[in-house]
C-alpha cells in the first residue's frame, strides 16, 4: 500500500510499504478515509527530533473497520472509527485515572505511545491506505455510518481534544478571559473551546494573518499580531490588564518575537523556546493558571542554544512563583473528550470543520508538508485521503 515516509529534514515521499495486519487478538485494522498532517508531524519533518528515515508518519487516523482480532467485542467489519493519536492500553494505572497519554503498557520504558512518532512505540502511521489500531474495543470510537462531518471527526483524533486539552489544563471556567498563544490548529481549536465554554474575552496571538482571521472570525477572539508589538502589552493595553488564564498552543519552535529597536533584527527562522512560557508568565494575573499543550522536548538536535539542546530553558520561575500562577502541561488524554466532543459535532452544537484547510490525496502530501511547513497563508489544517 501507499504510505507517507519521513526520508530526512524536509523530506517525506510516497512509497510502497507493508499493508499491517492482525497482529494480536485485540487489534482491528482499518480503511483510512482520513488522516491529516498535524503541527506535531512538523518538529520531526524539519530534522527537530530523534526521528530517523523510514518512519510512516500520521498519528491523527479515522476510517472503516475491515479486520476484526478474535478478542475484539465492541467493533465489527463496517464500523466507522476515529482513533486517539495516543495507543493507550486501558488497564494500567495512567490508564485508569484518565492519563491514556501516558499509558505505560504500550510503550515498555516510557509512559506514552502514539502512531506514526518518534520514541512512542512501534505504531505506523496512517496517512497511508491502511492503519492498525491496537486494543481497538478501548481506542476505536465509533461514529455514525456515512461520510456526515467527515472533516469534523477527523479533528477528534488529536486537534480538538488537544485544544480543549489547552483549556482544562489552564481551568477556563465560564466568565474567564483567556490569551492563547499559536494560531496553529492546536490554537485555533484552544480558541474555539474557549468560546464554547463561555470565556468573556478570547485574545490569539501569531503572524499569520489568514490565522487571525480565522480566530476572530469563527472563536469571536480578538486577534494579536506579534510582529506589530509587544503582544503581552497589546493584550494588556486591549483587556485593561492581565488576563484570567492562558494557553502556549505554539512549543519549543517559537519564533522570536523581539521587534525592539536596537536588538537583532527581527528574523521569523529566530527562534526563542521561552518566549511563550515567559509571556504567558506576564500576561496572566496572580494566581491564574497556564495550559501547556504545546510540545516541548527533553533533547533538541537543532536548538538554538546548548542548554535548549537539553530542553533546559531560562524560565522566569520567580516571577510565576510570584504571582503564585499554576501550570499543568503534557500530551493530551484524548479519551478524556473524544466522546463528548464527538457528541456536540453529532447534535450540531459544535462544527470544528472550519478550520479545515485542505482535503487531498495522498500523493500531493509532500507538497503539502511544504506549504504547511511554512506556515503558508491559508494553508490552516490538511487533510489527507488516500
Ligand atoms: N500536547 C499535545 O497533545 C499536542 C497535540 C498536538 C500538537 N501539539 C503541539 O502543539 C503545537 C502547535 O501545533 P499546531 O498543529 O497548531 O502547529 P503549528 O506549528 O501550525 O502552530 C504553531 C503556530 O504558532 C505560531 N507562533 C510561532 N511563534 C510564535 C510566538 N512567539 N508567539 C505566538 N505564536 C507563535 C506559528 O506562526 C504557528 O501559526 C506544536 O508544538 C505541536 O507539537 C501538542
Ligand atoms: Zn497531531
Ligand atoms: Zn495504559
């Protein structure tokens, strides 16, 4: 079958691989119908990562059930599916209490595992003709039969639950106003969580403009342009000071925002894997919490600096001990809010599809890989269909 491949830094190409196979009873294998390329599959395409050539990339997965292992009970051959990124076992004690991020069963040696990732398993990809899901009765949920709100549930494989993610783990309550860092889909969908919640002000800062527009337009946020100024004082100068809660959609690549006259110039491909948690720091009031969801790393081949080489960055933990802020981070449990969030697309209560971008075959992903890599205008989410 066709398959993505990771050939090294900006390189993916279509190749022939492996069709997976029942590999224990509890597997089921799928037709893909659709996979999409995430801002995550980015740190590996760029060369950011331990990830070596040869990897099938994909980890946000959905299509029809055509093999059924002998212990799977749940599912059936025509099932319509979409699978968490994260492969998560469903009886260890993360497990258990929620964590399906950082199962420690399905990954020996390491909490976590996901599809189509460097370090989280020996799970292939799926943007590809076909994906196997492991422990399927636990990670498959099911969906309506048909192709209704295709683009929708595709997004319940990683972005929508990781952007509600970004707003539990900073505690938005209804009320709240919120500042979100990255217009990247994990932001966008930050964004439009925060408004289904009912936050009172929601304010996304990037550089893209097309980004923006999309937050302002579909989340009702109040759009921040970096490269136009400082943007924890244009949110303070906007909100009358600091905000409730805030959210780094963006991780460790963060572009340097710094415009100011006598430092370096400004230079986008400067990048500064603080600034964001730094800015969350200031932007947020005392005691009000920062959502992480956005990745950083314990090992950086192209850092910027030898210290972010070991994912050691200068953190301005006095100042947060200060203000007495909390912070919760890591990958997202996305069984936590597949279900529910499944259930508002199902009762037209929620519609993530706008931020859907592109839909295109597999062929065209190195293309697409490209234009997303550079944050194209307009180039928002990618979906794939093999
Ligand atoms: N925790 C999880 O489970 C999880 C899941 C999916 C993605 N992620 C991570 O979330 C992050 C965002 O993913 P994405 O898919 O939205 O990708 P993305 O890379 O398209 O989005 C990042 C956005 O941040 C903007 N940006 C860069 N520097 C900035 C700065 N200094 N201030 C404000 N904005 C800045 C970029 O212009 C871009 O639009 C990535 O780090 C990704 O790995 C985490
Ligand atoms: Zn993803
Ligand atoms: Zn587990």
């Amino acid at each position: 079958m066709q398959a993505v491949v990771y050939k090294g830094p900006k390189e993916v190409a279509i190749e022939d691989v492996e069709e997976p196979e029942i590999e224990h009873p509890n597997d089921v294998v799928i037709d893909i119908t659709t996979s999409c390329i995430c801002g995550s599959d980015l740190h590996m395409y760029e060369g950011r990562t331990a990830a070596e050539a040869g990897i099938v990339f994909g980890h946000e997965n959905m299509g029809v059930v055509t093999e059924v292992g002998d212990a799977v009970s749940t599912l059936a051959v025509g099932d319509r599916v979409v699978a968490p990124f994260n492969v998560a076992c469903g009886f260890c004690e993360n497990c258990e209490n929620g964590y399906t991020g950082f199962c420690t069963n399905v990954n020996p040696g390491f909490a976590g595992g996901a599809y189509g990732y460097v370090a989280m398993g020996p799970y292939k990809g799926g943007q590809a003709e076909k994906l196997r899901i492991p422990y399927a009765d636990f990670n498959a949920l099911k969906l309506p039969e048909g192709d209704q709100h295709e683009d929708a549930f595709a997004l319940l494989a990683d972005i929508f639950p990781t952007g509600w993610h970004g707003t539990e783990l900073a505690n938005l309550q209804p009320g709240d106003s919120v500042a979100i860092f990255g217009a990247g889909p994990v932001g966008l969908m930050a964004a439009y969580s925060a408004k289904i919640k009912g936050a009172a002000e929601i304010y996304v800062v990037d550089r893209v403009p097309s980004r923006l527009e999309l937050a302002e337009q579909h989340c009702d946020a109040t759009g921040i342009n970096f490269e136009e100024g400082d943007p924890v004082d244009q949110i303070t100068q906007q909100h009358g000071g600091e905000v409730d809660k805030g959210v780094d959609a963006v991780g460790y690549q963060a572009i340097d925002p710094d415009t100011d006259p006598g430092s370096d110039a400004y230079d986008p491909a400067r990048e500064n894997p603080a600034v964001v948690l730094n800015q969350l720091v200031q932007v947020v009031r005392p005691t009000g919490q920062l959502g992480i969801p956005g990745l950083y790393v314990p090992s950086d081949p192209g850092a910027p600096d030898e210290m972010a080489a070991q994912g050691r960055l200068g953190i301005d933990f006095g100042k947060l001990f200060e203000k007495g802020q909390k912070l919760g981070t890591g990958q997202c449990n996305v069984k936590q809010y597949n279900r529910q969030l499944r259930d508002l697309i199902i009762e037209g209560r929620a519609d993530p599809s706008w931020v859907v971008s592109h839909r295109v075959s597999l062929e065209e992903a190195p293309e697409m890989y490209e234009k997303f890599d550079n944050r194209e205008e307009g180039v928002t989410k990618v979906l794939l269909e093999p």
